[in-house]
C-alpha cells in the first residue's frame, strides 16, 4: 500500500522562477493538506483540499501561491516568482476523512532551495 | 495561535522516562501527536479525542484534558528509536479541520 508520493524531493530555483510541488494522496484518501517547516521550526499549515475544492487555505500567502487538487492527478503547490525567503521543505499529508478521527499520512516532503 | 510544547529539549539515558506537554488557549476538539527524525518527515502516533482519554503506541502513551485544553505525551523506558521531535498538533473547534501544530520538542536518547 503506497503511502503519500511528493516529487521532486528537491528542487532549486532561482529568483524570480516558478516552483510545482506534486503530491499523489494515499489511495483512498481524498483530502490533502501542505504545510511549510523551516529548519528547526515547527510545521506551518498552508491550505487544505479535497477533490476539486479548496476547503480551507488560510495559511497561504495571498500572493504568489496557489494550489489545486484536480479530479484527476496529484495535489500541486504553485509558486510563482520565489524569493529567498521561500525557502524551505513543503510537506503535504493525506487523510481519508477530516476531523479529529482522521489521522494525517505525511509524504517525504520537498525541499526547496532559492538562489 | 500555536500550542505551547514543553520542554523545548530533553535528553535522556536509554531506559528513562519522559513527558512533553502541549497546552492551548483554545477549546480542542483533537490533539494528533507525531514525531520527527531530522530530514524525514513526521510519523503519526496517536490521535486524543475525549477528554481524559489514553492511547498507547509501544511504550509511548498520552493523555487529553479537554478542560485544561492540554494534551501530555508519555515516553516510558525509553529507547535510542525515540529519538527526534515530537510536535503535537490540535484541532480547535473554531478553525476547522485543520492542524495547528506546537513548535517542537527535542528528544534525544543516548545508550
């Protein structure tokens, strides 16, 4: 049984380009969510999807990042135009249900790196 | 507003005792527990749903008070596998389903 798929593993950007960040959910889990961490820093919640709808993403800047989860194919994390400051590994997580009875699976994350 | 973990930082003899606790302002409706080894990603442990309730995972247990809004993590004879960050993560009844999670506590278990 597969568990959450997150590719690349790394990534290096430049200033100015575009980073997607991929995510395939556990089979039969329809709800993703991405968090940021910082090294040495706890895990930042940034959005959370279901199937085609964007349930809650107050965590995301408003700026420059966006994310989706179509019918078909994985979770993407967009982010245009990165900063130093972006920065940092991308978890996403996958559970089958929401609310406190639903455990979160974490991929192997993403880490990002801007130069 | 993040849940507070303390200690920040433990270290341990193989074979020892611990506790990390998480506490919130908020009314929770859950709190997940998880741990980290340095450059994988978290592991879910455990899931605290009613108040006063206890789960266990091998010889880590926890405990939840819904009224004092603060959930403990148990580390009992401890071994050197235990070693990473632990993060608590709750669930408050005004945000929603997602996870707030505290900063993080250190552990480090040595032979």
């Amino acid at each position: 049984n597969a568990g959450v798929m997150q590719n690349p593993r790394h990534l290096v950007r430049r200033r100015g380009q575009e980073a997607r960040l991929r995510c395939s959910p556990m089979k039969g889990h329809s709800h993703v969510y991405w968090y940021r961490q910082l090294p040495e820093e706890g895990l930042k919640f940034m959005v959370y999807l279901q199937k085609e709808n964007i349930i809650d993403e107050s965590g995301m800047p408003k700026e420059r990042f966006s994310a989706e989860f179509p019918k078909e194919g994985p979770s993407i994390l967009r982010i245009q135009q990165v900063v130093r400051g972006d920065s940092a590994a991308y978890f996403c997580a996958s559970s089958q249900g929401t609310g406190g009875l639903s455990e979160q699976y974490f991929g192997p994350g993403t880490r990002l790196t801007v130069t | 507003q993040q849940p507070v973990q303390s200690p920040q930082a433990v270290i341990l003899r193989e074979g020892e005792d611990a506790v990390i606790n998480c506490s919130s302002s908020k009314a929770l409706y859950s709190v997940h527990w998880y741990r980290q080894k340095h450059g994988e990603a978290p592991v879910f442990l455990m899931i605290l749903l009613k108040g006063g309730e206890q789960k266990g995972h091998e010889k880590i247990s926890a405990s939840f008070n819904e009224k004092k809004q603060q959930s403990s993590l148990y580390l009992t004879a401890s071994q050197l596998s235990y070693s990473g960050t632990y993060f608590c993560g709750t669930e408050d009844k005004a945000a929603g389903n997602k996870l707030t999670f505290g900063g993080g506590t250190r552990v480090l278990v040595k032979p």
